[in-house]
C-alpha cells in the first residue's frame, strides 16, 4: 500500500490500529515468555537462561530481553498485568519497575496506583520503598577537553568545495592568512578538565533545580546541569562577595 494515498483521516485510524496491534503481540509475547520460563523450556533447547533465549534465540536486545523477561515474570505473579499493557496503561518499563515489589501484601494496590503512570511517575511512587545509604559526595576530574576549532583537517582539504569557475582552482584553506594564525594560536590554548560530580540530595533541591532549568531554559535549551548550576553558583557568590566575578572565559576571579 502507498501511504502517502491515505487520507488524514485513515492515516490517523490505521497508526492508532497498528499501536493496539502492537501492544498485543507484546502481551503475548510477554505471556507465552512466561509459559516457557515457567516450563524450563529454554534449557532443552541448549539455552542457559531465558536471557539468553532471548537475546539468543529471538534477537532481543539486551535491555529489551531485560525488560521482557521482568513483564513476563511479573505477569506469572498477577496476571491482570497483562490486560493492562493491552490497554496501554502499563509498560514494560513500568512493570519492570515494579516487579520487585510484587511480593510485598499491597502489591495489588501498588499496580493500580501505578497504572496509567509515565515511568518516572512509576520512579517516584516506588522512590519511598527505596532505601539508600546516604552517599559521599563525589568530585572526580576527567580528561582535558580542548577549545573547539573550526580549522579544516587534512583531510577536509581533499573534499573541498571548488570555486564558481569549473575550471579555477578549488577554494582550499589560506594557511598564510589571519585565519589560520588565529586557529594555531587557539589549538595551543590551555586546556581544560572536565569534572565529574555525582552527590544526592532531597526533593526540595530537586524542585529548586527544576524550578531553575525552567527559568534558564532560553540559555541554556539541552537543559544541562553544569551551566545551571554555575550561574547559581556565581550569583551566590557575587551576592555575598562584592569583589566575586565570574565570566565563561576566564572563570571565577576576584576583581
């Protein structure tokens, strides 16, 4: 069939039908793994494990092997399960999730709670069933990361674009002019390491960071932690040390 002949209309019913679809030769897929886990089956067959039936034998990535064998193990517990991924209304990122938890008496009550749930809903309602030995904070330094450069490798040099004139000679970079002194200079900038932190901290910190992601969203668009974080720092910093500045290039210095 050429899709590109459908109507909007029956674009939009047939993509709805082929998820529904999808979501039921999952279940059963889920399903019939849990019959084959439950009978062994996977061991006559020359597999040591249904993890490696699946990656195996069915072409299962690991995380989806993961995943499914979780769901299908889940379902053995609670069978209602499996209507719910039909519906839509589990995933098997969310089953996996709870399928530890499975064996506690509100288990039931926990799969309702969780249905109709994003995953990291599903995170935060189990987060209290979680318990953690509180973390040191960890700061570990990485390899250099050099300014980037827009200087043409060598091998940029073979492909590159030719000039208007066909017969004229190709455009290739000046390595006498301005440009190419300013790239040398900059490829011997110093260069600077990266540092890794890792650190746990309560819901409120996670609001407040939110909180400001939003806020920053217009700076900085990938929502990374690192340029966040710094304008937080510096403006703290500056707030309570008049004589604190802090710019991209030259970082934090006293003025």
């Amino acid at each position: 069939m050429d899709i590109s002949k459908l109507t909007d209309d029956e674009l939009w019913e047939r993509t709805a039908a082929f998820a529904r679809a999808e979501r039921g030769t999952l279940a059963d897929l889920v399903e019939h793994l849990a019959e084959v886990d439950k009978r062994g089956l996977y061991k006559e067959r020359g597999f040591v494990s249904l993890f490696e039936y699946c990656v195996h034998g069915l072409r299962c990535s690991e995380a989806a092997a993961y995943r499914r064998i979780r769901t299908a193990r889940a379902i053995r517990l609670f069978p209602p399960i499996s209507i719910l991924l039909r519906e839509g209304r589990l995933s098997l990122e969310t089953v996996a999730l709870l399928h530890p938890f499975l064996g506690e008496a509100d288990a039931g009550s926990l799969i309702q709670q969780a249905a109709g749930l994003r995953t990291w809903q599903v995170q935060a309602l189990l987060a209290g069933r979680q318990t953690e030995k509180p973390r040191r904070d960890v700061v570990r330094f990485c390899g250099p990361v050099r300014p980037a450069t827009s200087q043409p490798s060598e091998d940029a040099t073979l492909f590159s674009t030719p000039s208007a004139d066909p017969s004229g000679p190709a455009l290739l970079p000046n390595r006498d002019s301005d440009i190419g002194t300013e790239h040398t200079s900059a490829s011997f900038a110093p260069a600077k390491h990266t540092v890794r932190v890792s650190f746990s901290a309560d819901e409120d910190f996670y609001a407040l960071m939110q909180r400001a992601r939003t806020l920053l969203r217009h700076k900085y668009p990938d929502g990374r932690l690192e340029g966040v974080l710094k304008d937080a720092l510096a403006a703290l910093l500056a707030k309570r040390d008049l004589g604190f500045e802090f710019s991209p290039r030259q970082g934090a210095r006293r003025t």
